[in-house]
C-alpha cells in the first residue's frame, strides 16, 4: 500500500512537472494560483511574502492556511470566466474575450500556451446635437411688430415739426416703412375718420386738430 501511493503521488508530481511552472517574479500578492499541495492541484491565494523568499497562501478550497516554498509549486494564475467571456482556441494561444479593453496576458514566463484576454471596446456614446436653450431663444431680436395706422400716425406726428394733413401722414407714414395702405383706394379719408373718432375722447386723445383737415399730437406729460 505504502509503495502504492508512494507511486501515485510520484504520477501526480510527474502530471504537475509537465504543466507550467512559475517564476517568483511571476507571483503577486493577492494573485489566484493553481499549486502542488500534498500531490494535488489546488487554488491558494498569495497573502503574503516569507523571509526565506515562499509565500503565505490560503488552501481555497479548505480555507486553510499554506505555504508555498518556491514559485515552482504554483502552475499558472486561476482565470476567471465571466458569463459573458468568449474563449477560442487557434493553434497554441487561447483567447478569451471580455469587455471591456485591455489586453492582458495570464500564467508565467515560461508557460507554453499563453492566454491573452481581448476586452472589447465600450461602445462610444452619441452625442446629442446641441440646441438652443430657452435664454438663447429669448435673447435673439425679434421682429417689429407692424404698427397699426392710427399708432403709425401718432408717430408721424410726433417726429413732424408741423401739423400735416391725413394724405401727408400717409405718405409719411409709406416712405418711414411705419404702415403702408393694404389696397384701400382711400387709405387718407380712413385715417380721417380714424383720427375724429379718437378725438371724441377729449383730454385722453393724442391728436389734437390745429386747423381743419390737419393734426398734431398732444404733448405727454
């Protein structure tokens, strides 16, 4: 029995020499590592450096405490495999693809499969097309309003250093750009009738006739 599994432990040393084995610069704290304990292949966890050069690890599958020695009785780091990890294989190279990018190169120096993970790229986000806020909107010029022909009188009048007859406000009014006729063939004889209806209000009136058939305008005060 004893030579039986003096031979069994010597075919697992056999299996793990012919796996890959690490160098120390190889091994980093905190790493996950397939190791040789007691003839069989476990995952420990490096915690920490030795002073003779081992590392103290944790048996992960006993939560135990372990040391390793030297860097050869670990073969290779534990890949993680997300659900969402592709791996192919193309002659000797294992990939495994994950999002998202970094290339990363898992196992030894002397390991003779290596294994790079390709991350895919994060999709870019679109940016939105930029528009105009409500202060932008609000701070443009916006167009003159047309004036109506009594308002475009009272305008006339107050830039006239005389009164003026209604055919002369018209005029004045057209050539200024303050209101032009919509197509009336009497556009003079509106704004007269316009103008008495006005100065029905008395002391509220803006037009005040100065002689027959001319206006100017009230003062403000």
């Amino acid at each position: 029995v004893g030579g039986s599994t003096r031979l069994t432990m010597a075919a697992n040393h056999e299996l793990f020499l012919g796996e890959i084995q690490m160098k120390k610069a190889d091994v980093k704290i905190g790493g996950t590592y397939y190791a040789n304990i007691s003839g069989n292949k476990t995952k420990v966890r490096i915690e920490s450096e030795t002073r003779n050069g081992g590392w103290n690890a944790t048996n992960l599958a006993t939560n135990k405490k372990v040391s390793i020695r030297s860097a050869q009785r670990l073969h290779g780091e534990v890949l993680v495999k997300s659900k969402t990890t592709k791996v192919t294989t193309t002659g000797n190279l294992t990939i495994v693809e994950v999002p998202p990018a970094t290339v990363e190169t898992f196992g030894g120096a002397n390991q003779e499969q290596p294994t790079l993970v390709l991350r895919k790229p994060a999709k870019a986000k679109k940016e939105k097309s930029a528009s105009p806020t409500t202060d932008a909107i609000a701070s443009e010029p916006k167009p003159d309003k047309r004036l109506s022909c009594i308002t475009a009188a009272v305008k006339v009048l107050e830039e006239a250093t005389e009164p003026l007859s209604t055919k002369q406000i018209i005029e004045a009014m057209s050539t200024k750009g303050y209101w032009s006729s919509p197509g009336g063939k009497t556009p003079e004889a509106t704004l007269y009738s316009a103008i008495l209806r006005n100065l029905s209000k008395g002391d509220a009136s803006r037009f005040v006739k100065a002689e027959r058939g001319r206006f100017t305008v009230r003062a403000v005060q």
